[in-house]
C-alpha cells in the first residue's frame, strides 16, 4: 500500500488501474487534477487536504505558469486546440482579447491569484473555471497599465494623444504640466486604490471615471519627495535618515524600532501601508504621521522574525516578541525572561517541563507546538511513501 503526499500539481489522469489500487492516501496537494476514468479507479483511496479539484477529459493539455501572466490575442492564437490554463499568480488579459477566442481556446482555468480582465469578459472567464483571489474589471476600450504606477511627466510624455487608462494602483503625489495632462489623457479608471496629494485632487478629479467612488488615500500635505516601495521594511534610527519630509506608500508591513526619541515627521511626514509593528514608546512618536487606515501592531521588545530555524538557548540581551514562520526551538537552558509573546505560523520545539512557560508566552498560534525529541508515529510496515515533496507531478 502507497502514499501520495505534499504534491503542488497532482495530475492523475492517465493513472493505471493497478497503480491506482496500491494507492490508499492522497494528502496535501494544492490542485488535484482528475478524469473521470481516473475516479473510478481512485473511488476507494482516501484523500485528505486538497486545495482544488478539476475533472479534465485525457486528451486536453494543461499548461501550467508559476508567474504572473499577461494574455493577449497572438498567446491564444497559437494553440491548435482548447486548452486548461493553470496560473499560481497573477492573470492579466488584453482589451483585444474576446469572448470567442477565449471559448474557443480555452477549455478550463484556475488562477491562484488575481485577475484583471475587461467587462465585457468577466462573466465568460468566470464560467471558465476557479478565480482563487481578487478580480478587476476595467473599461472594454481602456488600456490597462500594470504595477503600481507613479503619475509624472514622465509617464504621460510616452503616452499617445487622447489615452484611456486603467490603472489598480496609481499614485499622484507629484506636480505634473497641465497642458501635458491636457494631451494625453482623456480619462482615468483606478481599479483599487488612488493615492493623491491633496493639492492636486481638484486639478485631477474630473478625468477620474466615478472619483467619489473610488477607494482613495488623501495625502493631507505635499512632502518632499514620494516613494513607493513594494516589500515589507524595517525603519530604525539609521534607515530612517535617508528620508527627507517624506511620503512614503508601503505596500507591506513596517516594523519601525527606535529606541533615541527622533522628531519622526522630520524625517517621514506621512506613511500608508498594510500594518505598522512597533513598541508603544516608538507609536507615541509616529502616530501623527500613520495614514488613519494603517493596522497598528503593538509589541513589547524587539520583533524576531523566524522564516527559517533558530535555536534559543542562554539569556536575550534585550525583551523580544518572536514571530515563527519556520522552526522555533528553545533548549533546555533558554532563559524566558526577556521573552515578552510569540505568534507562532511555523513548528515551535520545547524542552518537556517548559511547556507551560511557552503556552503563557503565545499571543496567537496558527501552527504547531510539541515537546522535544517527541517521534511521529510510524506508519506500518506495509505502506510506503510513493511521492512526497513534488512541485508538479503526472501519473
């Protein structure tokens, strides 16, 4: 008897009957792809965590993109029969796609990620298959401009005459020619969010298809200089000079740690992102810059975040909150004064005897805690692992 487990792309379709008898389990697979003569013969094998499922015919092909994807007339064009299109990412398609051609060259798709499509093909693409995350429609005669776009004279020099653009992020915290504006832009859609100064709202908000709709940051005062940056940061008392007066969209998390009291808005007058992390000293120095939608995470310490393993053992020289994403181990001399709480994603190790220490330290727990040297049990002699660990498999 045989396993099947921890596969991204599991693709069963052309399963042999007698394989398929000596398989019991099939565990942790993010997409399971069958047919139905694949589920007759897997009818008795136990399947457990299973992201999704699709039923394919065996002689469809799948094309599989682990990126993001930018589908266009020529891309579909070029397949000789319908297809199933597997996407982990993102799924752009162009205005000069229709509704024929995707019917016609495209059996099924799954997107793990979001979609940004035209009106007018929202409704077949849907039909289509699974959309596992955001979905943007924008104007059927506009041209979507992808990424997180900074309004500048620069952009709209390289534009044409009259544009209709579609933008799901667009940032306008810059002073830009009225007469260049004039030219080149006939309207404006924002899909997600408009961040803009607000000296130019009234300058820009008649090109801006349904503004008072539209989720908008306000910026309350032109800074310095603008910057957009697309990662989670960390702001001390050295990172923070770089800055000048300055707006600053993260998109991501801000872990802020200052121990010296800095004139915070000296340095960044204004800041929008997802979250802020930070010890309730340093929020008393910042919260007159955070935009009023920020998520504020107080902690006590210093943030340690683990995406890997690390092993704790003496004294912290200074009070810690830990955030696990990966293996947390505490040995037996671990000394847990200084540390504060944990928020635990990941597998946390303790020595036995400590382990209500640790529970009394975990301010959240999405994942697992054990004690020491305990060993998982044994799966019987007679069933064996037959795949494990695979990023796309086919049967």
């Amino acid at each position: 008897m045989s396993k099947i487990k921890n596969v991204g792309i599991l693709d069963v379709r052309d399963i042999k009957e007698v394989l398929a008898k000596d398989i019991t389990e099939i565990a942790n697979v993010g997409m399971f792809i069958e047919s139905d003569e694949s589920q007759i013969f897997l009818k008795n094998c136990e399947k457990v965590n299973i992201g999704s499922t699709i039923r394919i015919p065996k002689d469809i092909k799948v094309i599989t993109q682990n990126e993001n994807v930018i589908l266009d007339k020529d891309y579909l064009e070029g397949f000789l029969e319908p297809v199933v299109i597997l996407i982990n990412g993102s799924l752009i398609i162009k205005k000069d796609v229709d509704a024929k051609l995707i019917n016609e060259k495209i059996y099924a798709i799954v997107v793990n990620g979001e979609l940004v499509c035209t009106k007018k093909l929202a409704g077949v693409i849907q039909s289509k298959g699974t959309i596992n995350g955001g979905m943007f429609r924008y104007n059927n005669d506009y041209e979507f401009i992808d990424g997180n776009i900074n309004f500048t004279n620069r952009f709209l020099k390289g534009l044409k005459p009259n544009s209709k653009l579609a933008f799901k992020k667009l940032f306008i915290v810059e002073e830009v020619n009225k007469n260049l504006l004039e030219e080149k832009i006939a309207d404006i859609q924002v899909l997600d969010k408009l961040i803009i100064a607000s000296e130019y709202e009234k300058g820009i908000s008649e090109l801006i298809c349904d503004y008072y709709e539209v989720d908008k940051v306000i910026v309350p005062m032109m800074a310095k200089t603008a910057k957009y940056i697309d990662d989670n940061i960390h702001i001390d008392e050295s990172s923070i000079k770089k800055y000048d007066h300055s707006f600053i969209y993260v998109n991501g998390e801000v872990e802020i740690s200052l121990n010296e009291d800095i004139e915070f808005d000296q340095y960044i007058q204004y800041l929008i992102c997802d979250t802020v992390i930070c010890n309730e000293k340093t929020y008393n120095m910042i919260k007159d810059s955070l935009s009023e939608d920020v998520n504020v995470e107080i902690i006590n310490g210093r943030l340690l975040k683990n995406l890997g393993k690390i092993v704790l053992s003496g004294e912290l020289e200074e009070d810690v909150t830990i955030k696990n994403m990966g293996k947390l181990i505490f040995e037996e001399d671990f000394n847990y004064d200084k540390l504060k709480s944990i928020v635990n994603y990941g597998i946390i190790e303790v020595p036995e005897g400590k382990m209500d220490i640790v529970k009394i330290k975990l301010k959240q727990n999405y994942g697992k805690i054990k004690i020491a040297g305990e060993k998982q049990v044994e799966a019987s002699n007679d069933e064996k692992t037959l795949y494990e660990n695979v990023a796309e498999l086919k049967l």
